[in-house]
C-alpha cells in the first residue's frame, strides 16, 4: 500500500490524541481511521496485530502502531506512525505536567478523572465484544477459548505459557485439519 507519510502522520497524530488508557484502547481508534474511514488495512489485520503485539515485548499500543505503520509503508511508515503516535500525548502531558498537582484535589478533576476510567472500561469491552465475536467462531476456537479462559482461572500458568498452549493446539489442530483435507483430496 502506498499511503502518503503525511496522511499517516496525521492519522496517528490524531489517534494519539485521543488515545486514553492504554494498549487495548487504540483497537477502536484504528479501526475508525484505518479500517472504515480509509480502507487501509483489514479488520482482520488489526487483530492479528494485536495478538502478534501481546506475545512480543514492549507497550501494546505502540507494537500494534509499528506493525500497522509497516503494512502501510514499510519501515519508514513504522517509524513515522510511532513518532505521531507519541508526539501528541507527548505535547499534552508536557503542557499539564506543571498544573495536575494543583489541579487534582478539586472535585470537579476528580470527577474527570473518573469518567475517563469508566469510558476507557467502555472501550475495553468494546474492543473484547469485537475481537470475541470475529475470533471465536467455530466450534474448536469456542473449545479453545474455554480451555485457556479455565486453565487461567485453574492453572498457576502464567500469560506467556496459555499463549503457547493456544499456539501449541492451534498448531496440532492445524496439522489434522491439514491431514483430513488431504485424505479427502485422494
């Protein structure tokens, strides 16, 4: 795709801006700028970028951004989405860093503060709803949902050991699947 580097700085410079609470809050971000309003990148993609995002280390929102960047214009698309990205939060916190402390003992900050916290749940959720419902689709994805969501709730397994299980029967299931296709095709 050949996307200006412009208009990707502006993207993400904007996404940036609004971007409040964390990694899991810029999905619904890019997929208002990137997948509906420019047709940029697959919805798909965005999700395979945020599990490929959760497995590696580093902050979720800018892993995704760099692989985003990169589906756009390689690595120089990577590069410029990220500065955008962290420019604006960048300029915002450097102008309020003085007065927050003078600022946060009043009720009406305090009140902010917390509808930003419930909007961010909001946007969360949203994201979860969307990832659920394209991703657990089939009856062996409902399976292996269920068997990683029970081995998390059972198991002393810490995050990175349910990634590789996930991986490890979405990999063998692949192989039988692959086997039965096979064995249909003779």
């Amino acid at each position: 795709m050949n996307v200006s580097l412009s208009k990707i700085f502006k993207i993400f410079f904007l996404i940036g801006l609004q971007l409040l609470g964390g990694g899991y809050v810029i999905m619904p971000l890019l997929k208002k700028y990137l997948v509906i309003d420019n047709n940029w990148l697959k919805e798909e993609d965005l999700i395979d970028y945020l599990a490929l995002s959760q497995c590696l280390p580093g902050l979720i929102a800018l892993n995704i951004t760099i692989f985003s960047g990169y589906a756009l214009r390689k690595i120089l698309g990577s590069i410029v989405a990220v500065f955008a990205l962290t420019l604006s939060p960048f300029l915002i916190i450097l102008l309020i860093a003085g007065f927050i402390y003078n600022f946060a003992k009043y009720p009406i900050v305090q009140n902010a503060f917390f509808g930003i916290r419930l909007s961010i749940i909001v946007l969360i959720f949203y994201m979860i709803k969307d990832i659920f419902t394209k991703s657990v689709n089939s009856k062996f994805t409902v399976f292996l949902f269920l068997l990683i969501l029970l081995s998390n709730i059972f198991l002393p397994l810490g995050p990175s050991s349910l990634v590789v299980l996930a991986i490890l029967i979405s990999i063998f299931f692949g192989l039988i699947q692959d086997k039965k296709e096979r064995a249909k095709l003779k």
